[in-house]
C-alpha cells in the first residue's frame, strides 16, 4: 500500500501496514508534530540540566528541598477535584499495551488498569503501533482475542478504569523524524493516545487519564502541563480533562513533591510511589559518593528509614492537597505447582498492602490479575471509604532532607546477592531485546526498573570503597567479568527450551559493557534500543 502522504519535515521509517495507517493518520501525525515542535526544544533543554545537576551530585552536593519554591510548599493551594469515575483506586493493575494482557486487565476485577509503554513494554514499532490499535479497540469495547489454544477472551460488562504511561522524556521515538530530530517518545505516545481517544473516553464517562513516569523536577511537571493545555485546546476539550498521576520514582523528585503536583494542579490525579525505580534513581544519583552504599537489593524494603520516609511524606503531600497518593507495585505472581512458594507470595502482598492502607494511601499496583484479591481485601478491610484524602491527612509525619538522604541498610552485600543482580538484569535484558517488556523472572513479574536497581548495585558497588562482600571480598571488575558467563550458563540451564527465546548472550554482552564502563549510563534501555527494530 501507499504510505500516507505526511506534512513537511515529518518522515516515518517504521513499517506502515493498512492497520497502523489507521492510528498514524495525517491529523494523527501532525497533531504529535505540533506538540513535539512546540515543546521539543524544552524537552532537550531539561534534558541537559538533568546532567548538569547530575555533575552536582558528582561533585560532591547532596539533594534538599529548593528555596525557591518554599512559598509553594508553604501554601494552602489545593488541587482540582477528580472525576468521579477515578475517586475510588484501591488496586490497580499494570502491565503491557498487549491484547490478552489489556482484556485481563480490564477484566481483573482492579479499579484502574495502567496501559504501559514505558517499563513494561520493549518499544518495539510494532509493539507500539499495536498497543494503540488495542486500546482504541478496547475503548470501544470491541477488543478480542483468541489464544492459539482456542481459548476467547473478551471484555466484562464492568471493566477497570483506564490509565495509560507514556514513556518518560529520556526516551526518543527513532521511526519518527520531525524536521530531522527523532520524536520525544512520550510526545509520541501521548498525542497517538489523545488525538484518538480522548473524546470518545469523555463521551464514555470517563477521561485521558496518564501515569507520568520519570520526573526529576518540578520544571519536567510543567512542560507535561503545557503539553496538556496545548492538546486540549488544539482537540477541543475543557481545560482539566486530562488529568495525571505523576510517579515519585527518583530521589529529586521527592525533594519537590509539592513542587510537582502544583505545576499539575488543574490535571492532577496525584502521586504515586514508584519504589523500585526510586531505589534505582539513588544508586544512580548518589553513585560517586564515598559515604554512599546499600545491601543486597532483597534487604532494601520499604520498612527501611528512606524508603518508609519517602511513602509518608508522599502521602501527606498529597493529602493536604486532596488528591491521591497511590502506593507501590507487588511484583509477587502466583505460584504453579508449588502451594508453599503460592502462599508465601500471597502473605507477602497481604502484608505489604495492610501497611500501605495503614500508612494512609489511597490505593496500591499489583502486576498480575491473580493478586487484585488479596490486595483488595486488604484496602476494603482497611479503607471501607473510596480513598483516604480527607481522613488520614498524616500530620503527624515530619520528614526532613536528612531522613530522605539516611540510606540503609549499608551491609551485607552478599556473593548471593550480587550474582542475583547480574542474573536477573541478563535475563530482563535478554526477553526485553525479544519484545517482551514484562518479564516473570523467579516467580515476580519483573520490568525495566528490576534490571535498572541490579546493574546500577553491581557497577556502584565495584567502585564504592564500601562494595565489600560479607566475605571481606570487594566487588571488583574482575569477579563481575567471572561471574557474568557463570550465570548466563545458570540461566541457559534454568530456561531450557525457552532460552531460545530470548536474546540472553546478546543481554549478557550489554551488562558487562554497562558495568564495566566507568561512565555510568543514564537508562540501560537507551543503548538497548538502539538494537531493536
């Protein structure tokens, strides 16, 4: 077929079947183009100030709330009410922008389904272009699918709520060239979503509604915002129809919380502790500080002085702005053939859920639709109003930049451990270069931000003086190199057949050459996607 014709200076190099010509329609198109011309510029420039803060951090400064916006923080501002249909959050499930997955989502009995393009989705074109055919499909309630077993699936009378994440801004959409720069790919995903969708989810009851993912800063909020007035405007919706959970997944982040949902206070659905990407964002942030260190990964829970600090001044931020602070994801799935590992990861759900509906959230993320019930029963014990805004306001809780900053545990750091980082990142890596974004890896359902923690623990840790094994060993680039075609081959084991299905030795060759280089690499998923279609 003949691809259609596009405007000036925008080219598509992915492939254009008549189905995806359906989504990237030349209104479709040149509606991302225009966002992505008039916010482009601001997107690299915020780009760049995240490494010049980064050489900050490098030189020795710690983060700390900014001073110039304690008038912000000091305010009595609040944020526009919620749609009704989003009052209630209490689960939500996430997961890939695939078709059984949408259909089982919507269908899991969770209030809200997140659709991701970000973390658990490989940006594969077809990937991408896919996800948007599945969700326009779904939005319509027309989505179906039938398993090559014969087994149909289609969709419930009552269904969750719809949520989508867009990448974050680091990430480039490189099949999209707009006057010779590759697209934003949040740009990208953001304005296929809308332009197609957006009105049709208005007249269904409901609204866009986004996950914003990967913010460092209060500024990175704004240009979200302006994106979202500009769309409104250019498609014709009422300011405030879309609205947006931003997700606390990186130490700056954290000191600007307030910061945050005021630049996004017309759009705001809230925050969402995003607890494995924020681990990550500490290593990576704090990576050149001497004094800095953590243990074996399995021992960083949210129990923990940082972790537990980050949550409740999450939660009262939120509330004394009335507006949601969801809780984190439960990668636990179940357990086949085994009633004991089954049990155990359910306890362990069950109590990660009493102490989120304890501490005050709103609602909390599960990955897989066989979980949906246990952390449902937990808020619905614990939570019996829709959402928790008005009557745990948390004023009890006082944190400061030095319980942010008080990271613990430091030890131990295990050989254990360690050769657990780098199995998990080689088989996360390996499926992701093959397409699949969600990985179950060890009975969790894994996605980039799990191969994120390993690989940025194992290079930080080969070159902290405190990367010392509990054997008295230090993590050096030499063990690391050994044990690397050690695991591969655990991991060739471990899979069997399966292993053909994924692209591991080429994974194993990217996470020596991630942690053996002494610049650290801002997102293992920007030299990986250079190696995908």
């Amino acid at each position: 077929m003949n691809a259609p014709a596009y405007g000036p200076g925008i080219s598509i190099s992915g492939r254009i079947t008549p189905e995806y010509a359906q989504i990237l329609t030349p209104d479709a198109v040149a509606f991302a183009a225009k966002l992505q011309r008039a916010f482009g510029p601001r997107r690299a420039e915020l780009l760049a100030r995240r490494a010049q803060r980064q050489a900050e951090f490098d030189a020795g400064r710690m983060p700390d709330f900014l001073p110039e916006t304690r008038a912000v923080r000091e305010g009595s501002w609040t944020c526009a009410p919620v749609p009704a249909d989003i009052a209630d959050r209490r689960v939500e499930i996430t997961g890939p922008v695939d078709r059984k997955m949408i259909v089982n989502a919507l269908n899991s009995g969770a209030s809200v389904f997140m659709a991701d393009f970000e973390d658990a989705n490989t940006p594969r074109w077809d990937n991408n272009l896919q996800g948007h055919l599945n969700l326009r499909d779904a939005i319509r309630r027309r989505i179906e699918f039938t398993s090559p077993e014969g087994k149909a699936y289609k969709l419930n009378e009552r269904t969750a709520v719809l949520f989508v994440r867009p990448r974050g801004w680091h990430l480039p959409e490189k099949h999209v060239l707009v006057d010779g720069q590759p697209m934003s790919g949040g740009l990208f995903d953001f304005a296929l979503y809308a332009f197609h969708n957006a009105k049709e989810l208005v007249a269904r009851g409901s609204g866009p509604y986004f996950y914003l993912p990967k913010l460092e800063s209060h500024l990175e909020a704004r240009l979200w915002n302006d994106v979202f007035v500009m769309a409104q405007d250019t498609l014709g919706l009422a300011r405030g129809t879309i609205k947006a959970t931003v997700l606390i997944e990186t130490l700056l982040a954290a000191f600007e919380m307030d910061e945050i949902l005021h630049e996004l206070r017309e759009h705001s659905a809230g925050l969402n502790a995003g607890r494995w990407d924020y681990i990550f964002s500490c290593i990576k942030k704090l990576r050149s500080h001497r004094e800095f260190c953590l243990a074996d990964r399995a021992l960083v829970t949210m129990t923990t002085h940082f972790m537990k600090s980050y949550a409740e001044l999450l939660i009262k931020t939120c509330h004394r702005r009335n507006i949601h602070a969801m809780g984190g994801m439960a990668a636990q799935i179940p357990v086949k053939n085994d009633e004991k590992a089954n049990a155990e990861a359910f306890a362990k759900v069950k109590i990660d859920k009493e102490r989120e509906a304890n501490y005050g959230h709103d609602g909390t993320w599960v990955a897989h639709p066989g979980l949906v019930g246990v952390a449902k029963e937990a808020f619905d014990r614990l939570m019996p109003a829709a959402n928790q805004i008005a009557t745990r306001k948390r004023e009890d809780v006082k944190v400061t930049a030095a319980d942010l900053l008080r990271f613990e545990p430091e030890q131990p750091i295990t050989e254990k451990g360690l050769r657990l980082n780098v199995n998990v990142a080689i088989q996360y890596i390996g499926a992701w270069l093959a397409g699949q974004g969600a990985v179950p890896i060890f009975n969790l359902m894994e996605d980039a931000a799990t191969a994120e923690i390993s690989r940025s623990q194992v290079w930080q840790w080969m070159r902290s003086p405190k990367g010392v094994l509990d054997d008295g060993r230090k993590v050096s680039k030499a063990m690391v190199a050994a044990m690397v075609p050690e695991e591969l081959a655990k991991i060739r084991d471990y899979l069997g057949d399966a292993y053909g299905d994924g692209k591991y030795d080429e994974a194993a060759s990217i996470f020596d050459d991630l942690v053996d280089n002494d610049t650290f690499v801002e997102f293992l998923t920007l030299p990986a996607y250079e190696r995908i279609d």
